[in-house]
C-alpha cells in the first residue's frame, strides 16, 4: 500500500529564504504525487502535482518539486520565500494500488513559519 | 463557479447526539471522498465514494455513515457523537481518469463535540 512521510512538522525560515519541504513516499506502483497547500481556516489548495514525464515540476505562487525515483522522494522547494507563504503544506500519493478509487493517501503535513 | 460546498461551517454538538455533514460538487466528478483532518495528523480518510451508487470505508470509519444522494451530493451522518469525533471535516471530489487529476477539497465543517 501507499504510504506518505513529511520530515519536519514545523519549518520556520526568514523572508527571502530557501524553503525545502520534504516528502518521501512508499508505492509498489509508479506513483502520482501532489503537494497541496492550506491557508488558516481554509481547504486545500493544489500546489503541484507530478504524474509521469518530467521529474521536476513547477507549481503555483513559484514552488517546484523534484520527484526521485531512486529515493522515493518529491521534496518541495521555493527560493526565496514570502510572508504570504505561511501555511501548512501537504503531500499526497494517489493510492493506485487499490483499484481506480482515487483515494488520496497525506503525509502529516508542514507549517511553514516565514520570519520578517 | 462554487466547486466543492460543505455546510455547516461549524458546528458544536453535545456528546450523543447526530448530525450529517451536506458536500456537493458542480464539476461532475465521479468520486467523493470524507476526510477528517486533526493535528499531527494529516488528513485521513473516512468513507468514499468511487462513482454514484458506491461507497466504501477508508482508514477511519468507525462512528460515521455516508450516503452518495446521487452525483453532486455526498453526505456524512454522526449517529451518536463522542468528543474523539471533534474534528474538521472535508469533502473533497475528484474526476477519476487514471490517478493524475487533482482533488478538490470544501472549506470545511469545524466541528466540535462537548
């Protein structure tokens, strides 16, 4: 079965800074990835998603991520940071091991602080 | 264009009594999924609805009932609420076509059980 872990439940960088997130995954099928983003009291919002092709992936509000296929990773990076970027941030593997259900597996997510 | 809706926003209900949780799609999705999102925790699934007509239990179903109304509507029902039910719930949905399409997810239901 499909499994998600996020290193770091809370990742605190200064505005301007390199933001990484990251992501592993666990899949006995080629995997499609996504990274969704939640402001305060709001739902989740796609930020990227990577199916097949192209390992590195450009997203919204410039996040990218870069899937690895020999370490099982899709870590999620911005260079250079904003204030408005504070939020919690999830990965999800879409669980195709099971039949076409679509259910979506989540890591435990990351708060993101930016410090002034 | 509204998306994915859930009503109510929040809720505060007394341990033992019910509830259902409305979530409706206008973007013709066959799949609908519960999730309950608690901290540290991630989101995890509750129940799914793979097409209309279907649904199936997820990672935590105990306490829960869902019914698929027909395309748009899928619903979560609360028959005897417990304070491990204190929770935000999202509905999502999703356009299943092969695993690379996006969910969609709701706002959320903050609900609290005293």
């Amino acid at each position: 079965a499909q499994s998600v872990t996020q290193l770091g439940s809370h990742v605190s960088v200064s505005e301007g800074a390199l933001v990484l997130l990251r992501c592993n995954y666990s899949s006995s099928v080629p995997p499609y990835l996504f990274w969704y983003v939640q402001y305060p009291n709001q739902g989740l919002q796609l930020l990227l998603k990577y199916t097949t092709g192209a390992t590195l992936v450009k997203g919204i509000n410039g996040f990218e991520a870069e899937f690895k296929k020999s370490e099982t990773s899709f870590h999620l990076t911005k260079p250079s940071a904003h204030m408005s970027d504070a939020a919690e941030y999830f990965c999800a593997v879409s669980d195709e091991g099971s039949g076409n259900t679509g259910k979506l597996i989540f890591g435990q997510g990351t708060t993101l602080q930016v410090k002034p | 264009n509204a998306g994915v809706t859930q009503t109510p926003k929040f809720q505060v209900l007394k341990t033992g009594q019910s509830m259902t949780l409305q979530c409706a799609q206008d973007m013709n999705h066959n799949s609908m999924y519960w999730y309950r999102q608690d901290p540290g925790m991630g989101l995890r699934l509750i129940y799914y609805s793979a097409s209309e007509g279907t649904t199936d239990k997820g990672e935590v179903p105990n306490g829960y009932n869902v019914s698929r109304l027909n395309k748009r509507e899928f619903s979560l029902r609360l028959e005897s609420a417990a304070p491990s039910q204190t929770s935000v719930y999202f509905c999502a949905s999703r356009m299943i076509t092969g695993g690379n399409t996006e969910a969609f997810f709701g706002q959320g239901t903050r609900l609290t059980v005293v």
